[in-house]
C-alpha cells in the first residue's frame, strides 16, 4: 500500500470508530440511580403490597432446565409463575424467552453491552462478584424490606451476596456427592449399607478396588476444573484459594497437601490417565469401570433410567466436611429499563410457591426451607439436601472464573510430571494473585 | 485414455482407504441417532444401536416449532447464498478481470479485515443493529452475508486464468461489460461460483454462533439454534446425534446438486487454441 | 504498486470519472468508460458502502476498544496504551502466538496437500469417482461439534481409547493424546485437518478441471512420466488454486478456535491455548474487552503479513 492511502484508510476507520462508539457510549453509560426510584422501592416496602402501581414490559431469559421431554410441563411453570405475578402487577407484561445454554455467558454480554439485554437473567455464583465489581446487576437490598429473608437457605443466599451487597434471589441448588457402584462395591468384599465418610475410610476401598483393575474415583481435570474437581478436595483438606481477607491460599500447606494428594491418585492409577484433559468420566462409571463418581441428582436420574446398582455417598471428610453445590440465582441488570418491575418479578420467581413448582419439575433442591417439603419421603433427594447444608457454591471473587483455567494448566503441568506439587500450588498462587491485580 | 489394471488397483485401494477414514464420523452420527442413549459409555461400540429406534427423531421432528426452524434456516441461507452467488460473481469478474486504480488495495483491505477474528466484532455488531432495531430479525443474520470476501476472491482467481482474447473479442464486437459479464464470463467460471454456492450454503446452513447471538424468540431459531435449545446443560448423546443428521441432509443434497457443475469444468482446452 | 494519480491511462479511473478529468472530449470518454467499466461503478460502489458498514466500522470500534477499559456496561475509560503494553508482558499471549503458529506448521501444508491428494483421486479416470467424493465431502458438512466429538473420543488417552486399542496391536504403549501436552496440539490439527480435506478437494478439483488437457497431451507425447507431468504441469498450473487454498487455509489456521474450545479447553497445560481461544478468555470470560481487542490485532498483523508473503510468491498470474 502507499503511504497517503493507508494514512487515509486508517484516519476513515477511526473516524466510523469514534462515532459508534460515540453513541454506544452516551446510551450504555450507567443511568444514575434516579432519586425517584430508590423513593419508590421505599415507599413502597412501607406501604402496602397493592399500593405499587407497576407497568411496562419485562423479559425475562431463562433457560432449559429440564430436557425437552418436560418442556410443555415447564411452559405450564413460568406460566402460573407469570400469571401469580399479574394478579399483583396487572400491567406489568412478562415476556419469557429460553435461551439455549450454549454460549449463554456470550449472548448476555453481548445483549447487556449494548443496552438491549433482558430485565431478568439466571446467575451462577461465581460470576455474581465479577459481574457485581463491574457494575453490570442492580444492587437489590433496597428492595428487600418486604421479601421474606430468613426463609432461604443462608448458604444459597449467600452465594447472592458480594461485598455485603445483594445481587440475586436464588431459585435453586445442587448438591453434589460421591456416588459408589454397588456391584464393585460387593466385588471388593465391602458393604454397601456402609459407605466410607471420611478420606481414610474411602482410601481404604480404593485401593482394594485398584487392586481389581477399577479406577477408585473420577476427577476430570479438563474444562470442567475446578468446581467438582480440585475446590471441594481442597475444602475438606481444610484448605481454601482465596481466604476471607482476600489473601490468596491455596499454596499452604493444607494447598499442597491436596495438590499431592491428587497427583498420588493419577500416579497410582486411581483416577484414568486421561484425567488431565478429560472433561467428564461418567462415561466410565456408567460402563462399570468406576468405583465411585463425583455427581448430582442429574447424575442419579441418569442412573436410575439406565437401570443401574448405585448408592449414595457423602462427600468425604478430610479436616473438615464440605463439598460443592452450585446454586440457580436470578438477577437483574443494571441497565435495565424496568428496574422495579424486574425486581418484583425475581422476588416472584423465588418465592415458596415458585420453588416448589420449579424444583418439582427440574429436581433441583429448592433455595427456600418452606418449600422443602416437595421432597418430604424421598430419602435420596433427603441426601442431596443433607449435603447441600455443608456445599459452598464455589469461590467467591471477582477473579471466581478466570482463575481457573491458570489452576487447571498447574494441576495438568503437575500430573504430566513437569512440576511438583509444591511449584504447582506456588505458580497457582502467583497466577491467582496476577489476576487479582488486574484492571 | 486407460489405465493399466495394476495402476486401477491401486488406486481403488487408495479410494477405499481414504473413504473409510472420512465416513466413520458420519457413520457414528446415523447410528448413534438411532438409539435413545442420553449419555455416552466408554464401551468402545456403545454408538452402535443394539434395538434401533427413532426415538430421537421422534422427539425433535414433534416439537412445534420445528416447522418454523426450518423455515427460517431456509429463509437465512436460501437468500444470502443466491445474492452471494450473484455478487460474487460480478466482484469476482471486476477484481479478476478489470483494471481500476485502487483496485488491488481496495481488495486487498477487504481481504485483511476477514482475518479479524469474529468473534470479537460481535460485539459492535450488536451494538449497530440494536440501535437499527435488527435485533430477532432475519436482516441481522442476511445483510452482512449478502456477498463474502472469500467467495469474491475465489470467483477472481478464476477469472484470472480465463484468455484476455475472448473479452477483447467480444468488446470488438461492441458488446459492453455487462452483457460481457452474463454472456461470457458468467458461464466460463461456473465451477468456482457452484463452489461459492456450495460453501455459501455449507455456511450459512450450519451457522450456530450468530443467530444464537441475534435472535431472541424461540420462533425467530433456525435448526441449529432449535436443536442447541433442546438440550438441556448437561446435553444428550442421542438428540444430538439426531438433529446433527436431520440439518446434515440439506448441506448434503446441496453439495451433490452443485457437483455436476464441478465436473463440467471450464472447457478452455478449446478457447485457447 | 498502486498509483493513484495516473494520469497516463485517462480511461480507466473511476475517480477520475467522476470528478470530471478535462480530455479531448469528455463525453465520449466518459460514454466509453461507461461501456467499458460501468459494471465497476453500479456494483462496487454500493459493495464498498456495505463492507464499511459491516465490517470496517466494527473493526474501528474494537481498534477504539484497544486504548479503553470498558465494563461491559458503562462508559469506556480512556487508558492510553496500557493494554498493548500488558501484551508484551502477558506470558501466555505469546505462548498463545507460539502455539498458534506451530498448529499452522501442523496444518497448512497437510491440508492442502491431503486436499490435492483427494482430488487427483477423485480425477484419476476409473468409475465410481463421484461416489468417493461425495463420501469425501461428508466431513466438510457434518457439523464441527460431532466430528470433535469422535475424535475426541478415538483418541481417547486410556487404554480402552480405540486408537490405542489399535495401537497396541503393534506393540505401541498406551498414548495420552490430548492429555499429553506434546501431542494435543498435533492431534487438534490433524481433526482441523480431517475436517478442511474435503473443502480443499473441492477447489483443487476445479482447478484440475480448469487445465486444458492439450498441455498434459502434448507432455505425453514427449514422453514424460506421470509423476515428471505432476511436477512439471499439473502442479505450476495449480498456482491459482494453492493461492486461494493457501490463504483460505492460512487464515483458517490463525483462526482455530472451535476444537480448543470444545475438546482441550486450552490444555493441558496452554498447550492448545490459541490466540483467538485466548482472546475469546479474556473478552468474554475476564470481560476484558479491550485487551481482547490488542490480541485480535495482533493476530490480524500476523496474519496480514503471512498473507503478502504468500501473495508475492504465489499470486502471480497464471497463462496457460
């Protein structure tokens, strides 16, 4: 290219440039928090219910929580969710939109960046901080004077809360546990009616089950790290990654111990040789080859319909007991145009009523005690929310979700044999507190 | 002209060797579409169906809006790939074949911005058509694919190769480039714009990211964005296989429609002479 | 190599057309440009206002993006250089270049080569060639997260994976495959490849086609063997073809992002953290916008310049 050309080229493009990012600009700046809203919400949770006259419209974007043989069923759930909503909001209209779960982080950026996004979306804990640190959800707490607190689970509430702010209402939460394989149970001289609750307990049995050519557990320390992997080892070693005052941990000693321990497991040939890329070893425990599974109640709907011999474990107990339990929560962006009635809506969506109607359907453990009751004699789902009592809902940082790849690469360099767990758990530090630092 | 049978063998073997490798992906799909498996096993032949069924087709073809899906992936390529065709052919002719100042540079750049990854333009993209009021509608997924850079430069490298003399001829004669172009250039690069078409089509058909991103209403899906809607987070074996099958049949038909046009080729071996 | 104030060719600039260059009589000049060149006029115009709406502006706003810290929602701020300086400090963004030039060494050359392999197959003269490339082309249409899929799953890293099933048939220990850093990056290439082969068959294909048969006659009578033929027309002719191929399949290459997305997740160890996998971290995971707008340029200048050395050296123009 000649120079002029190029020169001009590049001062057209910037020009385009500028002018798009002009508006985009002026549009997506944040709307200050209008006076009158904040009055509003007041009034309104010292007044009556009936009083607050809502109008406009509101989307909301869900997604598909249960498979699509269950579809019409969950249709016939938003729908008496919606209309319980209208009967106090008549003006209000809800409009309900699926979006598919692939991509789902992409397409509400996308849509929020450029100020066209829902008024309510789903959440998963361990973005709430990031997204809350970049101003993207509206700070609830001003809205809650009148919605029954007390009455969520605190854990699951919990994972709502940054920096003592609220940023979403949770609908709903897992649990997860090990799950054994009756039959390689019985194969190793062991009894199903009592299953190992501690580590040592559960070392015991799997060794017995190497012994006999079975993998002793699954870790699938691909993209699926480090939720269901590494974090809840590392919490029932007593360990952390991030402790309460923002001091990055995972490399004491109780760090390395179960970075150790882990890489013992794939040296040993308890865990498949594939667990440092693998992403899910169900697969395995399916085809028998597995003593014990890492798993949810998704896991175990699997499982029944296969028509398999499994029991329910606890996770285990190292120092402590602990496992992890993702939680469903609803939030509502800062930029939407419907604040008020975007929240009312979340408020809705979880409450006792709207719990059980969705957790029936998607046999999720509701976030609400009142609605526990919808599981009231089935004793697995009774597990599920034993364990659910000591789950965490993951690492709650701002950093939450870019720091695990870093975690994942140092786990994958330790089992591939070119770090030791030591450097493993430092060069995890050291990257964990690289992203602390970053704008 | 024939070839000696030792030659023909080997040959075959080649054919059939390179054949089995390709198929086994499609295969596994048609089988594994087959069987109601909702999760994978690591039983090596688990995709092989024991007590076939269609299941899965069951479940996707009976949902309501399946109809609709269709009817918008038609929509979303059927329209891009006959424009894409068109205009790649002229923008082929004018890069391949006409000389204009600015020509290589104007190429060129248009060239140099393909290789930004789009990922990231998705973004401002969002943002224009949001203000343009496109959002959940078939112009945000059409418009930008009207014409593709790539389908240009591949019209033009074939226009390249096509004799000065037969243009100069035919401008002798007092035809003008229009008529050039539809008379004589159109039909001699047949086999690259059947490929435009092709490739248009194998694209526009399979494309999952964009109207993910752009359409909002379950109405408003083509089958790629159906079929993603489907699964729930944890995904399935069987419905996946399924509805990969079912959006594989018109990429496929498509391919052995435009194939005859492949092998016409350019019958140059006679212009020349 | 372009000039813009050519004022030696008066019939040929469009500028020049339109601001109305003083000539001998410019009516008919203008009346024969226009039966010349009009088509030039009617479509390129309103093709250059689409491609700077489409594609130019949002390019020059992610360049904008570059100099910014942007929160998603909210006001971008003003940061200077600060995230092109963090690049040249950011370890694994130039892993992720290391890492994305060696996929192309892996992948450039076997794909183009497996694709005019395929295609010679498919134009030998025996029966059946039509059947072999269709079954040819199915991967090319058979949608990416299935064939990922398989492959991720025949090269499965334990020994019930059917490679190493069928590698230990000879003998050979079980392979990690895409729990070996040293190989993951490798096998990510040969799925690209697997998946691209058909495509490239394709052009290559019509290109074979587009050789007029007197040249390999006229080789034929001078006694040359199949193999010297190849080399010596088949293969120079082709030019055109490896031209577009080899721009198709270099920017391909710099663009991978699908199989590290779905199998590897960028590991194990970043060992398959490619550029555009990492941009695609950081933007939409970090929500560090700007800084994913620094790397995509990045991989924009490299490619730009992959880009003119292959069009010096295989762009020349082609006469049969």
């Amino acid at each position: 290219m000649t120079k002029k050309t190029s020169a001009l080229l590049l001062t057209v493009m910037f020009l385009f440039s500028v002018l798009l990012a002009g508006c985009g600009g002026k549009d997506s700046a944040p709307p200050a928090p209008a006076p009158g809203d904040t009055n509003s919400s007041n009034a309104s949770s010292d007044g009556n219910q009936s009083a607050k006259k809502l109008s406009g419209n509101i989307t909301v974007w869900v997604h598909p929580y249960v498979g699509d043989e269950l579809k019409d069923e969950m249709n016939v759930v938003w729908d008496q969710i919606v209309s319980s909503y209208n009967s106090k909001y008549p003006d209000v209209k809800v409009k309900i939109e699926e979006i598919p779960w692939k991509n789902r982080e992409q397409k509400i950026l996308t849509a929020l960046a450029a100020n066209n996004g829902p008024d309510v979306f789903y959440q998963l804990p361990d973005q709430i901080p990031q997204f809350a640190t970049k101003n993207v959800l509206e700070p609830l707490d001003s809205y809650m004077d009148d919605n029954n607190m007390e009455d969520f689970n605190q854990g699951a509430l919990a994972a709502g809360i940054y920096e003592n702010n609220l940023y979403a209402l949770p609908i709903l939460q897992e649990a997860q546990t090990l799950i054994y394989n009756t039959d390689i149970i019985q194969a190793i001289g062991e009894d199903p009616a009592k299953l190992p609750a501690t580590w040592d307990e559960f070392n015991v049995w799997a060794e017995k089950a190497v012994a006999q050519g079975f993998f002793a557990r699954d870790f699938p320390g691909g993209i699926a790290c480090c939720n269901s992997t590494l974090y809840p080892m590392l919490w029932q070693q007593g360990g952390d990654v991030i402790d309460s005052g923002g001091k990055v941990i995972i490399n004491n000693d109780k760090g390395v111990a179960t970075f150790q321990m882990i890489k013992d497991m794939y040296d040993n040939g308890w865990i498949p040789k594939d667990s440092i890329s693998n992403q899910d070893q169900f697969p395995e425990f399916l085809s028998g080859k597995m003593l014990a599974i890492w798993g949810s109640g998704y896991s175990l709907g699997i499982l029944k319909e296969e028509g398999k011999n499994f029991v329910l474990g606890s996770p285990l107990r190292g120092q402590e007991e602990s496992s992890f339990g993702t939680v469903g929560l609803f939030a509502v962006p800062s930029n939407s145009k419907n604040k008020e009635a975007a929240v009312e809506f979340i408020k809705e969506l979880t409450n006792t009523e709207s719990q059980k109607l969705f957790n029936q359907l998607t046999k999720y453990i509701p976030a609400r005690q009142s609605a526990a009751g919808i599981y009231d004699g089935d004793e697995e789902m009774q597990k599920f929310i034993e364990v659910a009592a000591v789950s965490r809902p993951g690492v709650m940082s701002p950093v939450a979700r870019t720091i695990m790849p870093k975690i994942q690469a140092e786990i994958s360099a330790m089992l591939e044999g070119s770090k030791t767990p030591q450097t493993a758990a430092d060069d995890a530090a050291k990257a964990i507190e690289e992203e602390l630092n970053k704008r | 002209m024939s070839i000696s049978l030792q030659k023909r063998i080997v040959l075959y073997i080649l054919l059939i060797a390179f054949a089995i490798i390709l198929f086994f992906p499609f295969a596994m799909m048609i089988l594994g579409s087959l069987q109601k498996v909702e999760r994978a096993t690591s039983d090596p032949l688990f995709w092989i169906p024991t007590d076939p069924t269609l299941y899965n087709f069951d479940r996707i073809l009976g949902r309501s809006e399946f109809v609709s899906w269709i009817k918008n992936s038609l929509v979303l390529t059927i329209i891009p790939v006959i424009s894409q065709i068109f205009l790649c052919g002229v923008l082929g002719y004018i890069f391949g074949k006409k000389k204009f100042p600015g020509q290589e540079i104007i190429f060129w750049t248009m060239m140099a911005v393909v290789m930004v990854p789009s990922q990231l333009l998705i973004i401002p993209k969002y943002i224009m058509f949001s203000k343009m009021g496109w959002i959940n509608t078939y112009a945000a997924i059409i418009v930008p694919e009207l014409w593709t850079i790539m389908g240009v430069f591949l019209v033009r490298q074939f226009m390249m190769s096509i004799p000065k003399e037969m243009e100069e001829a035919a401008y002798m004669d007092g035809a003008n480039d229009f008529t050039i172009f539809f008379r004589i250039m159109l039909p001699l690069a047949k086999p690259a714009i059947a490929t435009v078409g092709t490739f248009g089509f194998i694209a526009c058909w399979n494309d999952l990211f964009t109207p993910l991103i752009f359409m909002t209403s379950e109405s408003m899906y083509p089958i790629t964005v159906g079929l993603a809607s489907i699964l729930t987070k944890e995904g399935n074996f069987g419905i996946e296989m399924a509805g990969s099958a079912i959006s594989f049949i018109p990429t496929f038909l498509i391919f052995i429609f435009f194939q005859r046009y492949f092998t016409d080729g350019i019958a140059m071996s006679g212009i020349k002479s | 190599m372009i000039k813009l104030n050519n004022t030696k060719r008066p019939n040929v600039g469009v500028g020049q057309a339109i601001s109305g260059q003083p000539g001998a009589s410019p009516g008919e000049k203008l009346m024969a440009q226009l039966k010349r060149n009009g088509i030039i006029y009617v479509f390129l115009i309103p093709i250059l206002i689409h491609f700077i709406i489409f594609q130019v502006i949002p390019l020059g706003f992610s360049l904008v993006l570059t100099f910014m810290d942007w929160p998603v929602i909210g006001t971008p701020t003003y940061i200077g250089l600060e995230n092109w300086q963090n690049f040249f400090t950011d370890k694994i963004a130039w892993k992720s270049i290391w890492n994305t030039v060696l996929f192309s060494v892996y992948y450039i050359i076997p794909a183009m080569a497996v694709g005019l392999g395929l295609a010679l197959l498919v134009n030998s003269q025996v029966k059946g060639t039509n059947f072999f490339k269709a079954v040819y082309f199915l991967p090319v249409v058979t949608s990416f997260v299935i064939i990922s899929g398989i492959w991720a799953w025949m090269f499965k890293g334990t020994d019930y994976g059917i490679i190493n099933y069928v590698l230990s048939w000879f003998g050979i220990d079980t392979q990690l495959f895409f729990s070996n850093s040293k190989q993951a990056l490798l096998l990510l290439a040969g799925l690209s490849v697997f998946k691209v082969c058909g495509s490239n068959m394709v052009y290559y294909f019509a290109g074979l086609k587009s050789i007029p048969k007197h040249l390999y006659e006229a080789a034929r009578i001078d006694g040359a063997s199949s193999w010297r033929i190849f080399w010596k027309v088949t293969f120079p002719l082709l030019l055109p073809i490896h031209f577009y191929v080899g721009i198709m399949t270099t920017i391909g290459s710099f663009q991978v992002f699908d199989s590290a997305f779905l199998i590897t997740g960028g590991g194990p160890n970043y060992a398959t953290t490619t550029i555009v996998y990492y941009l695609y971290e950081e933007g939409f995971t970090g929500l560090r916008f700007g800084y994913a707008s620094v790397l995509a340029y990045m991989l924009f200048f490299i490619i730009f310049a992959i880009s003119l050395v292959q069009r010096k050296y295989l762009g020349k123009e082609v006469t049969y």
